[in-house]
C-alpha cells in the first residue's frame, strides 16, 4: 500500500492582526503549490485548530489571488483558551492529522509561537493520547511522527527579537506617522498642545520611531522613563522653552506602556491635565488606538510578508525532527532564521528588566539601533542647542543637496542641522545644489530653520541636476574658501557622487577640495553605490503601490491588462519591489533586459490566462528597461496579439512617484544617516583627516566607503552599482506571479 501523503503544510495567522499577514500567506500559499506541496490554511488561528471541521481548508493558488492591498488577515486569527489546555491540543492535533498536515507555520506573536512550541514538543504524547483513545489510527500515528514549526511575526508593535521588523509595524509606523502629520498643523494653528497615544505595552518603537518621524516634542516610552521622579516639571519646562523659541505647538507621544522610573504606569490624561494647568492652553489627547492596525499595508510590509513567507516554506521543508524550530526574520535586508524559542525568552527578557525597573538592561536588549534613535530624539527635540564648549574650535560645515529632489532630503538636513548645532558647529545651508554654490548661495542656518521640516517632501534648500564643471569648479573652490567651509554633507543621487568624486579627483589643483565631502544616499531610484537603500525610495514605492491599487480597482469588471511604467532610470528596483508589493505578473527590467522571444512567451501566457478566466493582468516596466520595447511598443503588441481576450491600457507614472510626503521610513533612515554624517565630518576636521566618503546601509550595519571607491563600485554608464542586492529577490517575484505551466495543468 503507498505510504500516505506526507509534509502538507498548514498555516494559521493568530494573535493580534497585522498588515502584511496576508501577502506571507500568499507566499507561503503559492511556495508551497509550486514546490508540488498541498498547503492548508487553518482560519481563526488556534481556535480553527482546535474546532476543525471546516476552519481547515485546502489552499489554491486563486484562493490568494487579489489579497496583497488588504490589512488584517483573510484567514481570520483568534485568541484560544482551548489551545492552552491539554486537550485542546490533542484535539487540534487530531484535526491536523485528518489532512496529513504535521509541518506548521504560525504567523504571529511571542504567545503564539510559544504555543506553537508546547505543541510540538507534546506531539509524540498526544498522538499516543489518540492512538489509545482510538481516536486516529496507529499507522497515522507512526506516518508523521514529528510536527515541525516554523515561525514568523506578525506583530505592529514591533517586539520581536530575531527581526529588526515584524510583520505590520511599518504600516503600523505609516498610521501614526499620518496622524502625527495632520495633528501637528492643526496644533500649530491654533497654538496647541496634543498627547498621543499609540500601541506597545511593553515596546516602545512605535512610540520611538512616530516621534522622531514626526518631530514630536518628547517622547514617552516603556523602556526608558525619564530619568527623575520630577518629570512633569521638566515636562513643563521643555515645552515652555519651545515655545519661546518660535515652536507653534507641542506633541507628546507616549506608548501604552509609558510609566515613570518607578514602574508607576503614566496615563496620558495625567499628562494632558498636568500641562493643561502649566501651560494655559488647550491640551488634547488623542488616543490611535486601532487605527494603527487599519488601512492597507505599506510597501515594505507586503514585500517584508511576501520574503519572509517564501523563506519560511523553504524553511519547514528543510526542517527534521532532529532540528530546532526556527523564526525566519529580517536583519537589515536580509532574511535570516534563528532558533525560535530563543527569540521569545529575549523578548520576554525585555518585558523582564521593564518591570524590574532595570531600564539600562532593557535598552541595552533593545540593540543598538534603538537606543542611538532615541538619543538622537532627545538632541532633537531640544527647544535649544546646548552651547559649544569655551574652548571648542567651530567647525563651519555645509549641508547640500545634489541631484532630483527624494523624499526624505528635508528630514536628513533638518537631523544634520540640529546635531552640528548641538555638538557647538556653526551651520551653512547651500541652496540649489552645486550650481547655487558656485554663486555663492550659503547662509547660516539655526535650530528653528528647520523646525518642521521632518515631514516635508521635495527639497527645501533646493537642489540641481548638472555635474558642473570648468569654471563651476573654480567658482565652487572660490566659495569653499570664501565661506571657510571645513565639511560638506551632500544629501543627494547620482550627480552628487559623481561631483564629489570630481572635486576628490582635482584636489592637486584645487586645495580648496582637500577637506572631507560626504554623500548620504538620497535617490528614489536606489541606484547608489555602497547602500542597499537610498533615502526616498521607500515612499516612492509607497507611492507606486498606491497608484497600482488604484489603477488595479478601476478594472474591476473588465478584463484588462495594464502595462505601468515606473521611474528608476537603468535602475530596476522600484520596478522589481513595486512588481512584488502589487503582485505584477511581469516586471521588465533594464539589468536583465527584454527581448522579443520573451515579450513573445508574455504574450502566450496572457493568452492563456485570460482564455482560463483571468481578468486583470499588470505588467511593470522600468523606464529605461529596453529602448526599442518601450511601453507604448508594449501596449501594442499585447492589445494586438491579445485579439478579443482581453484589452490594454498604459499607465506611466510620472512624477507623483517623488512627490508627497516621506514615509516614515525615510525620515528615520534619513536621521540616523545624517547624524553619521555630521559626526564623521566632525572627526575628520578634528583629527586632521580629510577623507571624502560616502556612507550607506549594509546589511544591518551602517558603513562609510572612501570615495575612490566610486568608480569601482558603480557601473557609470548604467548609473546604478555593480552589485545590487535586490536582483536576488527576482526568483520569488516570477514565482509568486503565475502558476508555472506544470502547476497549471494539475
Ligand atoms: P501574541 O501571539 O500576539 O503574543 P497571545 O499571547 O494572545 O498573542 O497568543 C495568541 C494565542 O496563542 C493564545 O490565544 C493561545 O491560543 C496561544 N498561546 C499563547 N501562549 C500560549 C501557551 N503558553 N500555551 C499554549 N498556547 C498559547
């Protein structure tokens, strides 16, 4: 007799609900199907388990179809009380034996996955439970010995060890970020002050990270109360100096979990009342509440879900009985496992130190990240600069921009401003790029020019488009020297690298250009050498997946392809990435390059979709992608070669794709890269160094690169670096995007 299937997958989504849950199931859904692997969804997390019946159900690759854009989680998660007791899971393990299901992958958080594990760990017993209760046969007993786990986090809070993010707290992150936003200038209008309150219990990111996106004035969080018992006073104080110092309203964002260094929990009416009396005004709380879970996920959550659920089928394929559970996660870029049981009791160690009041412990769990953001947020939110030292040497260091306007340039200047200020520096603000340099465009900026410029997009300072050379050059020497100017940061692209390469290059001529330049990476593009992501990118794939919804919802009733062309140069990240987080069935490319024998299999295979039934195609082309095969080539072909099945409309979308607001992720890379900068300026000056450099994200760490590594590391011609990461990730874009041909006719 042939053994009984073995290694169907079952999936559960449980514990709180978090945007991107459903493009992990996606992934792990349609992984599975293309790995020849039945897969179960199992609904409403451990209570499915536990009642079975109809809650598990078997997965096809449509029953996933048009899910990316929606929050929450079509499977539905629960909290279970039965899944904590005995029976309950012998129950639930009965159920999964009655599909054969006995690998799991549970999308959820700290609670959910230490479930998961007392469930493995008693699955032996419970099967003999059954065997001896008659309940399930012998043999099924004896055909899946084993239950093998694997887990990912969904979580917005973001409290999680073995992820830098969990799934749902950038969306989490864009919520606040926008409320923060609105609030802010109806406070400002009217002169007032507003408490908000978000999620974390026992984590403060969200706390952390909408505060300093937002530019809010103090921040309250778990981890780290202020450090004396009088704080309302110091509270009061700091909000007065704001205020005298030209600031036009106040923002308190305190976590859930805000308490004082006694562990006594601070609610936000107590803060709200407290300034009320202080300060004479109006002070409103505005508590986010589920808003926070709401809305569709950002882009970074459905690619976050979509990498992580792909790793994880891979992950319990591999996985023995023998092996240790693991958690997949992200560590800068990267999709990592770690032993999962080992993430939970770091996470719990966190909440551990918080109610001992070892406040030092729990930042130091926290990591390194975490606790440089939040002493940057306190320079940053000071009314005033601390005063430079009586001896100190004032540095006179410039802040520029190079290059199209990205979202995210402000905040970067807006951070390097405050932190220059705040070390005792003096400084410039260069408007209008290269160009405005050579004329001569520098004034001395102070702590209040750039209040508020967080949350602006474009380029407040102005930037320009043109490499200068000849005579640029010698005027751009002449102002260096005019100006005394010790230090550049160039907030830019491309043409800022290449200029400041350029001035590297004519340091014999020119001795005005032997001081330090650095480049922060701010492109949407992400074509930057030496950092896996440039400032701007993040919001104008935000920006793409919205307008992709969009487009996608107007056909609902037609049968339709849509041929959406997308910025990014030779560059095929945004194409790649928005291809990914709006679930194109084709991405074009100019790193791969399009051919005819390819476009030729595109269109058989739209042929052959829309004959089956399909009704709406996306195909994403990157600008530059081929020269000859341009979009309305493409559109063409399809709307010919496509006869009545189905019709074709182009979309390009233009420059909404670097406008509006940053997201919060590019403020708060824009920040932590920026004050880098500042300081790396500082040493070189003050040590004597002169060294150019540009600084970049790899991986998790962040790294500076002397800049005689432009050339070697750029492809100059395509404006774009020799390695990109992201080209790795292709492989699951083309699996996600249509069954293969075997898969089809099974
Ligand atoms: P989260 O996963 O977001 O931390 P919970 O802590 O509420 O959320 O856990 C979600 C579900 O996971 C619970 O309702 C319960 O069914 C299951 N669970 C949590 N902890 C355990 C445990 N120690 N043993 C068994 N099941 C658990």
């Amino acid at each position: 007799m042939a053994n009984p299937p073995i290694g169907r997958i079952g999936v559960l989504t449980s514990g709180g609900d978090a945007q991107g849950m459903n493009a992990a199931l996606r992934a792990i859904v349609r992984t599975s199907i293309e790995r020849g692997i039945e897969v179960y969804a199992i609904y409403e997390g451990y209570c499915g388990l536990v009642d079975g019946g109809d809650l598990i159900r078997k997965m096809t690759w449509e029953s996933v179809g048009g899910i990316l854009h929606l929050g929450g989680t079509i499977i539905g998660t629960a909290r279970s009380d039965e899944f904590r007791t005995h029976e309950g899971r012998r129950t639930a393990a009965r159920n999964l034996l009655q599909h054969d299901i006995d690998r799991l992958i549970v999308i959820g958080g700290d609670g959910s996955l230490t479930g998961a594990n007392i469930f493995r760990l008693e699955w032996p017993d419970l099967l003999k439970e059954l065997v001896a209760a008659g309940e399930i046969t012998k043999k099924s007993a004896a055909a899946h010995p084993s239950l093998l786990i694997t887990g990912l986090v969904g979580s917005i809070d973001n409290d999680m060890f073995g992820t830098d993010m969990t799934i749902g707290a950038d969306s989490a992150l864009h919520r606040i970020t926008e409320a923060v936003d609105a609030i802010s200038s109806t406070a400002a209008s009217h002169q007032r002050t507003f408490v908000v309150k978000v999620m974390g219990r026992h984590c403060g990111y969200l706390a952390l990270m909408g505060g300093l996106a937002g530019g809010a004035d103090w921040v309250l969080i778990p981890e780290s109360p202020p450090d004396t018992d009088d704080w309302e006073k110091l509270l009061i104080e700091r909000l007065k100096a704001g205020r005298k110092a030209g600031r036009r309203d106040s923002i308190i964002v305190m976590a859930e979990g805000a308490q004082d260094r006694h562990g006594k929990y601070i609610g936000s009416t107590h803060v709200a009342d407290v300034l009320e009396k202080a300060l004479g005004e109006e002070v409103r709380v505005t508590v986010l509440g589920h808003v926070q879970r709401g809305g569709t996920p950002s882009a970074f959550d459905r690619n976050l879900g979509t990498r992580l659920g792909y790793a994880a089928v891979e992950e319990v394929l591999a996985a023995t009985p023998q092996s240790e559970p693991m958690l997949i996660g992200l560590r800068g870029n990267r999709i990592t496992s770690s032993p999962l049981m080992e993430c939970v009791e770091q996470t719990l160690s966190v909440t551990s130190a918080v109610n001992a009041h070892d406040y030092e412990k729990a930042m130091q769990l926290r990591g390194s990240s975490f606790k440089e953001s939040f002493t940057t947020l306190k320079t940053l939110l000071r009314s005033l600069p601390h005063a430079p030292a009586p001896e100190q040497r004032r540095l006179r260091l410039a802040v520029m921009h190079a290059g199209s306007p990205a979202p995210g340039m402000n905040a970067a200047v807006r951070a390097a401003v405050r932190i220059g200020l705040d070390r005792g520096h003096v400084m410039l603000g260069v408007r209008n790029g290269f160009d405005g340099l050579a004329r001569g465009e520098v004034e001395e900026m102070n702590w209040m020019s750039v209040n508020g410029w967080a949350a602006r997009g474009g380029s407040e300072l102005g930037t320009d488009r043109v490499v200068p050379t000849g005579k640029n050059i010698y005027q751009i020497a002449r102002q260096i020297e005019e100006h005394a100017i010790d230090g550049i940061l160039v907030i830019g692209g491309f043409i800022g690298y290449e200029t400041a390469y350029n001035l590297y290059s004519a340091r014999a001529n020119y001795p005005a250009f032997n001081i330090p330049i650095v480049l922060l990476p701010a492109s949407i593009n992400n074509n930057l050498p030496g950092s896996e992501l440039s400032i701007g990118a993040d919001t104008a794939l935000n920006n793409i997946t919205d307008a992709v919804d969009k487009i996608k919802e107007s056909a609902v009733a037609l049968r339709r392809v849509f041929v959406v062309e997308v910025m990014g140069r030779r560059c095929g990240y945004l194409a790649l990435m928005g291809g990914l987080a709006t679930g194109a069935e084709r991405v074009y490319i100019h790193e791969e390059g399009v051919n005819l024998h390819d476009l030729q299999v595109d269109v058989d295979n739209l042929n052959q979709g829309f004959a089956l039934g399909k009704r709406l195609g996306l195909m994403i082309r990157s600008e530059d992608a081929n020269e000859v095969y341009t979009t309305p080539f493409m559109v063409a072909l399809f709307e010919e070669e496509g006869a009545d099945l189905f019709d074709v409309r182009q979309a390009i979308l233009g420059h909404l794709q670097q406008g509006g607001n940053p997201s919060p992720f590019d403020r708060i890379q824009a920040t932590r890269l920026a004050t880098r900068c500042i300081d790396y300026l500082i040493e070189q000056v003050e040590t004597g160094g002169n060294l150019s450099a540009f600084i970049g994200i790899i991986g998790k760490e962040i790294k500076f690169h002397p800049v005689e590594d432009f050339p070697r590391m750029a492809d100059i011609e395509n404006q774009r670096p020799k390695q990109q990461w992201w080209m790795n990730i292709r492989p699951i874009a083309r699996i996600l995007a249509q069954p293969s041909p075997a898969r089809i006719e099974e």
